[in-house]
C-alpha cells in the first residue's frame, strides 16, 4: 500500500533539512503519540550520518514516548543531502516499510513531501486498510507539527 503526504513549510529548504534529519526533530513531529529512539551508541546519529546501506539497528517506538509497540530495523537505501532520503527497513509489524521524504525549495519556503509504501506481515495483512489510514492520520500529524515549528502554509 502506498501513502502520500505533501506540506508548504515557510522556511528555507536548508533549515527544514537541518531540523528533520535530527532524531530531536523526527520525535518532536511525533509527539506526542509516540517517539523513537536510535540504538544504543548511536543516538547522536542523523539521517545525514547513517552509512548508506548499512542497518543502524532497531530503533524502537515508544506509545506516548513511554511503551514500546514496534521496531523500525531502520536503513537508509539513499540519501540526497540537504533534499531528501530513502529508507528501505522491516518492522515488527511491517514486512517491508518505505519512507521517501524529500525537500524542494518553494519560493523562500519548501515543499515537505513523504511517500510511504508499506506491506503488514501477514497476521495483519486484513487490516492493512486501517493501517493505511493510521499511517496517513500519522504522516498527516507529522507535517501539521513540522508546520507548526516552522509556520506553514
């Protein structure tokens, strides 16, 4: 299944990039259903850091930044510094989950687009509409918060 979201944030691309490659900034989009932490020894990772096409490990969700629900065995596939990036990972719930966010400058703002297309292991699999839905509530609440720190459109 495939879920898009698109957002104008009133703020140069470079200072968007620069909030969203953070684990600070990805959790504060988060906040306050959930958050994610990186793996031990490698909290002070940004997406900009991430060795291409190596797994950093699971990085866990916490429901409500407290109780672990799910892991992301997060990969970045690809990286267009200061524009965008590709990840490719499993879940606990997802056989396959990918995360394209990309960047473009949109007059002295930019153009937040997140593309998510995702498989729910099988168990699940008849759910995957209120998934997808879920995701989009989710995504949806991402870019309102991102709008939120920078003003938006």
């Amino acid at each position: 299944m495939i879920v898009e979201r698109y957002s104008n944030i009133d703020a140069p691309t470079d200072q968007v990039w620069a909030r969203v490659v953070t684990v600070e900034g990805i959790n504060d989009e988060l906040r306050p259903w959930m958050t994610m932490s990186m793996p031990r020894g490698k909290e002070s990772l940004t997406v900009d850091d991430i060795p291409i096409g190596e797994p950093v490990g699971r990085c866990w969700m916490r429901l409500f930044g407290v109780l672990p629900f799910d892991y992301d065995d997060l990969t970045i596939a690809e990286l267009w510094p200061g524009r965008g990036f590709h990840e490719e990972s499993t879940m606990l719930s997802m056989r396959l989950w990918r995360h394209e966010r990309t960047l473009e400058p949109d007059g002295a703002g930019t153009l937040v687009r997140d593309r998510l297309t995702f498989e729910v292991r099988a168990p699940l699999r008849l759910l995957s509409p209120i998934v997808a839905a879920g995701i989009g509530a989710l995504f949806s609440h991402r870019q309102r918060r991102l709008q939120r720190h920078f003003g938006g459109r």
